[in-house]
C-alpha cells in the first residue's frame, strides 16, 4: 500500500511511452480499498485498443509493485466480455 502512488505513477508513464492513455482507479468496495486474496490492491486502467499488446506486457511486467496485468496474450481463443449492450464475443484470428 505505501507503493501504490508511485507504481500508478510509473504505470501512466509506461502507457505515454505506448501512446496510450488510461484514467486509472484504485479499485475500492465499500469505500476502503479492495484487497485481493493475497492482499494486494488493483488499479483499474480502461484503456480501449492496444495496438501493441505484446510490448505494454512486456513493459508492465517491469514495474516495481505490479504482481500481475490482465493483458492474458495467447491465454485463449475467445473472450466474452460484458458490455453495457450484452455481452461480446472475441475470436483470435
């Protein structure tokens, strides 16, 4: 928790160095911060198309204080996701 400033902070650096932009939130429940399992907070980042997936992972997992990213890159085939419309469906060509 007393890291958590400074990895955001490093976290819009690395998305600016990807031409990317992302309001980021610290994730709250009840209003305290939400604690995973293991007791480490999430910052939520809703950033839209990445062009380059691979490289923002690569660039994620190098940040001090990030255990892990919700960039799952050749995890799966198909992705629903939910939507304000219902929910989508991806397929990796």
């Amino acid at each position: 928790p007393f890291g958590i400033k400074a990895t955001a902070w490093k976290i819009e650096k690395v998305l600016k160095h990807c031409g990317l932009e992302a309001k980021l939130m610290l994730r709250q429940r009840n209003g305290k911060t939400f604690r995973s399992d293991a007791g480490h907070a999430i910052i939520d980042a809703s950033i839209g198309a990445i062009p380059e997936p691979e490289r923002l992972a690569n660039l994620l997992n190098l940040v001090p204080g990030i255990v892990d990213h919700g960039l799952f890159i050749g995890v799966c085939g198909i992705v629903l996701m939910g939507t304000d419309d219902g929910v989508k469906k991806f397929v990796r060509a």
